[in-house]
C-alpha cells in the first residue's frame, strides 16, 4: 500500500515479568512465568487461585505522580509505560507542537478497581463512600490521564473492542501519522486485573487451575493478567531529523470481524486466515515474508486449535513455510484490553535482540496445534519481520505487522 516509513522510536512496558523493557525482557528471554497467586482480592471461591500480577511499578510513575489521588490502578500503569515511552523516543513531546501529537488507547475494565472499591464499602454500610472513586471508571480516562499529564493535545481515542483493543490502537495510531493528521502518536493499553473479570471468567470455566499452557495438547484455559504497554510512533525522516536514528517501524495492519459467535472463533480458523492476509496486503508483504508470529495463544481448547488453523491454511495456501509461532501469555497471562500492545512491545523488543520469545509450561505441542511454538526457551534467530495477532470476544480480530 507503500505507506509512508512509520517508525517505532519509544517502548514503554509494566508486565507481570518486570517494569521496564530492560527487565521484562530479561524475563521474556530466560524463560521465565510471571504468572503465580495473586493477592489483589479474594481467590479462594474460585476455580483458580492464579493470575499475572504485576508489582513494584510504583517506582517507575514520572516525579509526582505517586501524589495523584483520583486515578485507577490501570492508569498508573499507564503513566510508567508511557513515561518510558516517551524517553526512550527522546521527549517526542518536547519537539513537536502539542496539538500534533495524539494518545491513541486500548482498554478494557479502566478503573474498575475502584468502582469495587466503592461497592464493597457501600455494601459494607458506609453510606457515604468517596465518590470520586467513580471518577476513574470509565475506560477512556486513562487517556485522559496521559494527555493531561504529558500535554498532549492531539487526536485522542480508546478502543474497547475487548483484547484486541489496544493491537487496534497501534494500528490506528499507524494510520493518523502516515495521512498526516498526527505528527507523532503515543499508541499502545493499559488494564487490570479485577474481581468481577476474575469472577466472570471462572465462572464460564475458561481458566486454567495451573498457570496456562498454549498450544499444549493438556491445555486446560487461560491465566488472567495486567499491564500496561506503549510505544511512540513517528514518520523516520522526522525523526532522524531530530536526531533520532529509528530501528523499527510498524509495516501494516489490518481489523476484521468473524461475525461467527458471542465468544467462541470460527472453528475452521477463516476468521483468522482473513485479517491475517488483510495485514499482509496492507503492509505489501507475502507470507513467505513473515518470519516470527506471536499469536494470540490464549491456551483454551477452541481458541488455540481455530488460530493454528488459520495460520496453517494462510501459509500453505501461500506455499510457504509456517514460521515459528509462539505465545507470549505463556509467561504473562492474558491482559486483555493491554494484551495486544504488551505483546507488540514483546515483538519489538525480540526483532531487536533477534531471538524468538518461548511458549512457556510447555510438555506436548496439540496435534490440532501443528506449529513450531519454540516451547519454554527463547531462541536465537534471524528474522526482520514479525505479525502479532490479537482475536477478541465478537470476532474482532487485529494482525500488526512489525520490521527491521
């Protein structure tokens, strides 16, 4: 569709594994499970005790922003994985006009922490709960929060298309920057864990009781989690010329909707050989291109057998080798409204040390599931483009491509 060079210049990740891109790829790349108890609620009547929690992210919010009172837990992950992003871009914000520059979010439960918060106490009998801890509730605000904190006065949207919500923000990010209607965007989600998702969740028996196995033949559901992930997309030739020397850039992407079922993928796995060659024509790519995806892996037993045979059939179609496909939930858990921009920083930050992120908790690949997963190591190799994959309740699907 030869777009205009769109380049990735900032990475900001919070993750289960670590806060920062230094420490949650030390994680990626050693293998490790950042899913384990959680203690942000109750567990104890549910199916699993489990969940990818993310700690310690306190230290890195900007200077002042521990002193913020009315914003959600979502939102402060979202400052420390936007404020990253933005230094690692070199203060974008401080070289464009604001009005140029957007904040384009995925979301899902936005402050849902406090709004239980309230109930409980109102339940409790305290008749006169804080009020403003509705004030975060919506899932927009963490945008809000962004824009007013860092200045930023640019187009502003939130996806709430469930957990391809913030792959669809990258990808509409990527596009206001190459129409010229945005000179540099901040794109990525922010989400939480939550006892209503939680319940919601164990109650449709879609989560597994041992941290979750994509792609193994044992698989027994998902592992719920939380973060926040952004990156900063500008055209390079801007930002080279202020001296910045870009390494990445987003290629193409593409949204398509199943329209099959509420919750469940077509099994045929159509649906997601559809978006997947949409991305590949956006970009101007052909299959035998693509030589990573980080598929949307949610360990249940329909999601998984539908997306490796969608995979399969685009590839094979195509006469091509099905390149390595693995999933970084494995390790993180499933962040819903965040899953698709913590997974593309997963992606971008693997092109750039060249090594293939793991399947994690991995014993024997499904027979259904006919993909090379690089089970639990990481491994060295040399690609330069990569798809990341994002499938959501609705069949509201998004592939991202990312390149060297």
């Amino acid at each position: 569709m030869n777009h205009p060079n769109i380049a990735i210049t900032g990475l900001g990740i919070v993750s289960p594994l670590g806060c920062g891109t230094a420490a949650h790829w030390e994680g990626v790349a050693a293998g490790r499970c950042g899913i384990g108890p959680i203690d942000l609620f109750d567990t104890s009547r549910h199916r699993t005790r489990l969940g990818g929690q993310v700690r310690g992210f306190e230290s890195r919010l900007p200077a002042g922003a521990q002193a913020l009172r009315h914003i959600s837990r979502a939102d402060r992950f979202a400052l420390a994985a936007a404020a990253e992003a933005l230094a690692d871009a070199g203060d974008p914000h401080r070289h464009y006009a604001p009005e140029r520059i957007g904040v384009i979010l995925g979301a899902g439960v936005g402050g849902m922490t406090r709004a239980e918060a309230f109930a409980a106490r109102h339940l409790a009998g305290d008749r006169r709960p804080d009020p403003m801890d509705l004030v975060p509730y919506p899932p927009n605000y963490a945008a809000d929060v962004l824009a007013r904190w860092f200045g930023l006065r640019g187009e502003r949207a939130t996806f709430a298309t469930a957990c391809s919500a913030s792959a669809m923000a990258i990808g509409w990010a990527f596009d206001l920057v190459a129409s010229g209607r945005l000179d540099c965007a901040l794109a990525g989600g922010a989400d939480t864990l939550c006892e209503l998702t939680y319940a919601g969740f164990n109650s449709l028996r879609a989560v597994d009781p041992a941290p979750c196995r994509p792609f193994d033949a044992a698989r027994d559901g998902l592992s719920l989690g939380e973060g926040a992930g952004f990156v900063i997309l500008e055209r390079a030739e801007a930002a080279r010329a202020r001296g910045r020397a870009p390494d990445l850039r987003v290629a193409g992407y593409a949204v398509r909707s199943e329209c099959h079922h509420m919750t469940a993928p077509d099994p045929t796995g159509a649906g997601v050989t559809a978006v997947m060659a949409a991305a590949l024509a956006n970009a101007d790519l052909a299959a035998r291109d693509i030589d990573y995806i980080n598929a949307h892996g949610t360990a249940t037993p329909h999601n998984d057998v539908a997306e490796a045979a969608g995979i399969v059939r685009l590839f094979g179609a195509a006469g091509a080798d099905v390149p390595p496909v693995s999933s970084t939930k494995s390790q993180i858990g499933h962040a819903l409204g965040a899953a698709g921009a913590l997974e593309a920083v997963t992606v971008a930050l693997a092109l750039r040390a060249q090594l293939l992120p793991p399947t994690v908790n991995h014993n024997r690949t499904d027979p259904q599931c006919p993909l090379d997963v690089v089970p639990n190591h990481a491994r060295p190799a040399r690609f330069a483009v990569a798809m990341s994959n994002s499938f959501a309740f609705g069949g509201n699907n998004c592939s991202l491509i990312l390149k060297l």
